[in-house]
C-alpha cells in the first residue's frame, strides 16, 4: 500500500465538461486586475480559497497560478491551484503522510496525489453571500475526499464571514445527518476513476470561518472545521498511531502579505498543534517587469510627397540587376541590431517581398512592426506594398500585406493598433521565395552554439517525490539553406539526485518510458539527439518535416510530418508517421532490441475566448492504439496552463498504478518576468506517475506551434504590440 500514491484520474475529463457549459466573462481592466492580485483571498492549508482548512465561496483573480506549501502535525501538502475563470476553480494537490501504513505499527511515509475544482454559481449582491460548490479529491483512494456547498459575505473591504455545509472528510465532525443518502465505500483500484458515486452522499456537517484584514499585509483568520480527522488522529482503524490529538474543532491564524506574489501563514490547529503556510502566486495579467523594457524601435520614415520630389519616386532603380542586393543589406542594417534576420528580398518598382526570421521576439506581432517600420527606412519612395513572409526553420508560415501609406498615415493616430490591423491582409505564402530574389549571404550558411545550463525534473516517485538533475549542455546546429537544419546536444549532469532511486515501476507493457532511471544510471554524458531535419512546403496551406537520426534520449529513428494549416482559419489538420528504435541506456550510438511503428492524426483548434484544444488519434510506443485530448489556456502574452489525458486500448490493470496516462502542463515566457524580448520560455509538465501506455517519442520541430505563431489568429491576438 505505500506504493500506492496513486491518486490520479479523470480530472481533465470533468473539468472540460465543466468549463464547457460556462458562459466566458470580459477580461477586466489592467486597473482592476492590478487590484484584484494586490487584494486576492487567502488560500488555506489545502492551497484552494479558503480560511485555513475550510473553503470559501471567493475566488482567486482570473488566471492566477498559486503554489502552497503546508505544515502541520507530520502532514505536508503541496499544491498547485489556477484559476481556470473567473468562476472556475482547479488544484493539484501532493501530501505527505508521516508514517502512515494503514495498517498499525509504524511504517513509511506516504504519499498522496488528489485533484480539486469548485465553481461559484453565484455572485455576491448587496444583500445576498457569494455561492459555491466544490469537488475536493474527487477521484483515486479518496483519502481527502469530500464535497461541500459555501457562502461567503462580506463587509467593506475588511471582513468576510463564511458557512457551509461539507460531505465526505468534510462530514465527519458533529454530522447533521445525510440529506442524500448512505455514502457508498470508495473502490481504489488502481487509482485514476472518479467516485461519482460518493459525491454529496452521506453525512453532512456545517463549518464556517471569518476572516479580517486588520492591515494591508496582516489578516486574522478562525474557524469552526467539520474534519473529524480520524485518520490522522488513531481513531480511524486504519491507522494506529496518531499524528496529533483533536481537542477542538476551532482553528486560529494569522497571514501575513510579504508581497503581491508571497503569503506566509502561521495557526493554531485543532487546540494541540501548530502549523505554516507559504503561498507564492503569480498571474498573467500583472507581470513583474511593468510595461517593455526593451529598446524602443525606430520611428516610421515619411516619404516626401510627390510633388515636392518626383524624383524620389521614380522607378528605374528596379531595372537594376543589383537593386535587390543593396536593398537587402540595407534592411540587415536596420534589423539585424533588433534580433530580426532578413532571409531573402524580392523588390519590384511598386512592391516588395521580404522574408524574415528572428531569434528574439516572441511576439508575432512586434517584430512584425519593427520589419514594417525598416521598410519604411529603407525602401524607395515608389515601393507602396510591403509584402512580409515570417519563415520559421525555412517555412513561410503566412504573409502578411500592408501598404505603405497606411503605415505613415495611422503610426499616430487614436486606436491606430486597430486600424492598421483593419487594413492589413493576410494570406498563404509562396514556398519558394522568387527566382530574383536576393538572398542573405552573410547568413547562410548558418551555424550556431551554446553552452547552457540545464535542468531536469521527475516527480512523484513515492520513495522520494521530487528529483532532479542539473548540468550542462552543449548545442548545435548548422543550416546550410533555408529549411535544412542539422542538429545535436550533449550533456553532462553535475549535480542532483535523478539518478540516485533504486525502485523501477513494475510494467505489463513493453518498457518504453519506464526505463527511464536506467538512462538517468548510466547515460552521463549523454549524446541527447543529433539529427537532420528538413521542412518544406508540398503545396498551399500544407507544411512538411522530415526528421532522421538520435530523436531524443531513448529513442532513435525517422520521423515525417504534414500539417495542413491555412492561414486565417482556427483549425488544423495534421499527421506524423515514426519509425522508431530503443536507444542503448548509455545513450551513446548503440540501439537495444526494441522497434516500433507509431503515428497520430491530430486535430488542433485556437478558440477566440483564449482556449486551445488539440486530439491526437494513433499508435503509441508501446504498440497501444487510443487518443490523447488536450485543452490549455493561452494567454497573449504566451503564458499557456493545460492538462491532458490518453486513454488507449490498454487497461487499467496492464497500465497499472493511474490507470491511464495524464498530466498538467505550465509554459511562462521569460520576457513575462524581464519585460525585454525573448523567446526563450520556461516550461515543465507534472505527471501523477508516468508509465507505458500512450506514450509518444520526443521529437524536436513538430510543425504546428512553430506555423501558427505567425498566422492570424494569434497574430491577431499579439496585434496590440505591432507598433512597439
């Protein structure tokens, strides 16, 4: 039973169909979201909105991500929580039980994985509280398993008072009956099923809390809580030794604001023990860096009117044949120094076509705007349209036209992001660039490399729930033209305990993912890929990847990819087809035994309300066939949080602990937390416990995030930075 930390499940299903029945609010004022981050409720020793154990009806400002870390009594718990909306609530919780065995005695730790959600069906009014209802580790052991229904009120800005009435872990102090019904007994398995069955069943028991801010950084916190705690405490016969004695259902504290980012809370807990809480927060909307710190660009060049230069208009400078050469390196000059490179220019006596790329802007849209205003600075007085193709690994993912006039007439008008995007078009690109353009010389052929730090997680191993390993890592790549690109990274660990776990995951599959330890053994230094890609463009709309050789860590093979993509629609159509073979564990050249064929067709979808949804539908490694749904929300400004779920015709018994495969995923820009232009990101994915079914191979340049960043309804999203 210590093994069995699985606490996993069909969050992400229950969720979506949650979220998918809510009408979506405006996003409020930079203002009011300023205020609401600075004057958010506090989260309590579960990491949801609450008092210090019970919930409330508020909710966290829209978007915030929270991290809570508590303590008390031999128990720990780890939480991440997001406001999914501005109604919706959801939270992944790790806890950590001292010496829990279920079975008397003394023994292990144990470890415990649950999921969360609540949602606020109404809000408050002048006379009436704010109502919500929560799910609270709704699937696996259901050792927190509970439900509730909460109201909150408050007074001025200072005091809100809260009752509720709890079912589940929730119920059991002073019960005031079941309203519902018997509770049923919770069937664990194997972990990862929803326990539909017990939800708002058996006894229920009232709690409430009061919260008062007596300054701006100190909040005093009490409550009633309807947690019997008979596990924790010996009377459950689970459990023989207790962590801690209940000797009153009241519970007392203080949290003290740090900053708008940190909370630090201390209790008084059940009239025996005492316990802390540290809170760290962050939401997309307020940024640490205020406002773009980055060098400003260069003003829009007005050509004189004709009639004041006609000579400045004519159009015999095209009949050059060296016209498209100096006009490239001239616009190099211009960009080069903002981290924009000029791939190729094509110019005609009234238009221009020139492809770009660049390294350092993670925003479409601005480095759109600074390409625009180096035309303007550039160009010759008769060249009126500015065709510009952004190309990423050689692909012209769109190419956005705008004309030059309105360039000039709109840069200082009211509102001028809007009208300039009303005038600008936007269509699919030309594979090829054409037959007289120029190409950039100084930059192809292209070879560049880093040494870099790197860091490497794997979590929720019950024999120790967080490991890591740190090192270097030596990259490199070589593109002689456009669209074919040789890549290779090594690295060396210096330091962590990823490698360090004795326990393998045992399996009913063919190993492919959990093996992974023995990579971690003995794969130092480690040959991490090194591989040739190229991209193309077959036909209109449709975008290709070829990629042969080390694919990544554990697997070596060919990989092929088509994504059908066009420029202003939402949707996309793709499919990738891998032959793939085991790499040895010393990740070196050699190759084990093992061989597969796998591939998806997926199905990807941008939402206008900020949401993404994408369904992969193929083989898996370890021969499994299935799908994998994942829904994430964006923000634009690139912050992006999700989870996902793969179910396959694998069972649960042969997947083993979990069930099935599923996780969270959390992307932050690195330009969200400096304010200067970077798209370089920082990112990680938590799995409950991460086994051999619907699992996928690794591969770098998959087509469909590096397109669409470039197409219009993200550039459309980005549009408020165009003349930044």
């Amino acid at each position: 039973m210590s093994r069995q930390a699985g606490k996993t499940g069909k969050a992400l299903g229950v969720a979506v169909g949650t979220v998918a029945t809510l009408a979506f609010t405006g996003a409020a004022s930079p203002e009011d979201m300023t205020r609401a981050v600075t004057d958010r409720p506090n989260l309590n020793f579960y990491g949801v909105t609450g008092v210090i154990e019970t919930p409330t009806a508020l909710s966290q400002p829209d978007g915030q991500l929270s991290t809570t870390v508590s303590n008390f009594a031999g128990i720990t718990r780890t939480t991440l929580t997001f406001q999914i909306l501005p109604r919706v609530e959801g939270s992944f919780r790790y806890a950590k039980f001292k010496d829990l065995n279920f079975g008397g005695g003394g023994g292990a730790d144990y470890f415990d994985r649950s999921f969360d959600i609540s949602l606020r069906i109404l809000d408050e009014t002048r006379y009436l509280p704010a109502v919500k209802v929560g799910l609270q580790d709704f699937i696996g052991t259901g050792l927190y398993s509970g439900e509730y229904i909460v109201a909150t009120k408050t007074f001025g800005d200072r005091l809100t008072v809260s009752g509720g009435l709890g079912w589940g872990r929730l119920g059991t102090y002073k019960p005031l009956g079941a309203p519902f019904g018997d509770r049923p007994d919770n069937d664990i398995g194997l972990g990862g099923k929803a326990n539909f069955g017990q939800w708002f069943r058996g006894p229920a028991a009232p709690f409430a809390g009061i919260t008062y801010r007596a300054t701006d950084k100190l909040t005093l916190m009490a409550e009633y809580s309807s947690d019997a705690y008979g596990l924790e405490t010996g009377t459950d016969p689970r459990r023989a030794i207790a962590l801690f004695e209940r000797k009153s259902p009241l519970n007392f504290g203080i949290d003290y604001k740090i900053n708008n980012s940190v909370n630090l809370g201390a209790t008084y807990m059940y009239g025996d023990t005492f316990g802390v809480n540290l809170n760290v927060s962050l939401n997309p909307y307020a940024p640490p860096a205020k406002g773009s710190r980055g060098p400003g660009p260069a003003p829009v060049f007005i050509r004189p009117a004709r009639a004041d230069d006609a000579a400045a208009w004519e159009e015999e400078w095209a009949l050059g044949k060296t016209a498209n050469a100096r006009l490239i390196k001239a616009l190099s000059r211009q960009l080069e120094p903002q981290g924009i490179i000029v791939d190729s220019l094509d110019a005609r006596a009234d238009s221009v076509e020139v492809r770009v790329r660049t390294g350092q802007f993670d925003n479409g849209a601005q480095m759109l705007g600074r390409v625009m205003r180096g035309l303007t600075a550039t160009m010759p007085a008769s060249v009126e349209t500015f065709r510009i193709v952004p190309v990423v690994q050689g692909l012209a993912a769109s190419m956005v036209t705008i004309r030059r006039s309105d360039i000039e007439a709109l840069e200082h008008t009211p509102n001028h992001e809007e009208q300039l995007l009303a005038v600008t078009g936007f269509a699919a690109a030309p594979g090829r660039r054409g037959p007289d353009a120029a190409l950039n010389t100084d930059y192809f052929p292209k070879f560049n490399w880093t040494l870099a730090p790197y860091l490497r997680q794997s979590y929720f191993d019950p024999s120790n729930p967080f490991r890591f390993g740190t090192g270097l890592r030596l990259s490199a790549s070589y593109e002689p033209t456009p669209g074919l690109v040789f890549s290779g990274s090594v690295t060396k660990r210096l330091a962590g305990n990823i490698a360090n776990d004795t326990f393998k995951y045992p399996t009913n599959l063919q190993p492919v993912r959990t093996d992974a330890l023995f990579y971690e053994q003995q794969g130092d230094p480690a040959l991490e890929h090194l591989t040739a890609s190229y991209y193309f463009k077959p036909a209109e709309n449709v975008f290709g990847r070829i990629t042969g050789g080390y694919l990544e860590r554990m697997y070596g093979g060919v990989s092929g990819e088509i994504l059908w993509k066009p420029v202003n629609s939402r949707l996309a159509l793709g499919a990738e087809l891998n032959y793939v073979k085991q790499r040895d564990f010393d990740t070196r050249l050699g190759f084990r035994d093992y061989s597969v064929v796998t591939g998806h067709v997926s199905a990807y979808y941008q939402m206008d309300n900020g949401f993404h949804a994408q369904l992969d539908v193929g083989r898996y490694l370890a021969g499994d066939v299935g799908a994998t749904l994942s829904i994430d929300r964006e923000f634009k400004n690139g912050w992006s949080v999700g989870a996902f779920a793969t179910l396959t015709n694998v069972s649960a018994e042969e997947f083993g602990e979990g069930s099935f495969d599923k996780g969270i995923r959390l992307t932050i820009p690195v330009s969200w937390f400096l304010g200067t232009p970077s798209t370089y990101k920082l990112g990680t994915t938590l799995r409950p416990i991460q086994r051999d079914g619907g699992a996928r191979v690794q591969v770098n340049g998959r087509l469909y995030e590096r397109v669409r960043q470039y197409q219009r309804p993200t550039l459309e999203d980005e549009w408020g930075r165009v003349w930044r």
